[in-house]
C-alpha cells in the first residue's frame, strides 16, 4: 500500500481520483442545508488537508460507527475544489496496520544529513 505523498496532496486536481494511505487527523459530522448528515474533518501527509464523507458512502457509515481520530487508514475518493479550496471527498476508508501516525506528520529537518555533520 501506498502513502499519499505532501505532494500529491499539493498537486491535487478538481476530480482527480485518490487513494492510497494517509492519517485521519480529526472529524465530525455535520449538516447539510437539507439537515443531512455528513463527516467533515482533516486528513495529514505532511500537511493537512480538508475532507468530506457524504452519508450515502461507505466511508461515511465507518467513520460514523468508528473512532478514526489519529488512525492511518487507506482511503479512495477523489480531490475536489470549492471556493479555491482543495479538499478530498472519501468514498471508503479502511484502518490499517504497520504505519504509526508520526509517519505522516511533516519532517522540517533533515535527519541523516544532521547525523553525517555529527559523525564528521
């Protein structure tokens, strides 16, 4: 499985289709105009990024029957753009193991070069 990358997640176009791994950072559910419920929230890869679950998804159900709140989890869905925002819109999401969150949170210094200064 993959990780979605920070820049895929910088280079996402209007209904360009995503998948791949990523951490559900925090959500809840919300109200449409129409008073139906739907999961809106942040996923993290490096940065943080908008995303919408709508209540005729699979996602929508999980996310709604379970925490998900720090979890790496493979997610489908596609990029979508409002307002000059770009977010993703899941249509499922599974949990995954064998990633921990601290993977996709964004790395500001370079360790191994740090290291090889120390070394020298």
């Amino acid at each position: 499985m993959n990780i979605i990358s920070e820049e895929m997640l910088k280079k996402g176009q209007n209904k360009e289709a995503v998948s791949g791994v990523i951490l559900v950072n925090s959500y809840n559910t919300a109200l449409t105009k129409n008073g139906k419920e739907y999961i809106t929230g942040q996923l993290q890869s490096g940065v943080n990024i908008p995303f919408k679950a709508w209540g005729n998804t699979s996602a929508f159900t999980e996310l709604k029957n379970n925490d998900y709140n720090n979890v790496p989890s493979y997610i489908s869905g596609s990029f979508d753009t409002f307002g000059g925002t770009v977010s993703i819109t899941v249509d499922s999401i599974n949990a995954v193991d064998g990633f921990t969150p601290d993977m996709f949170f964004q790395i500001k210094y370079n360790a191994d070069a740090y290291l090889d200064a120390l070394k020298t």
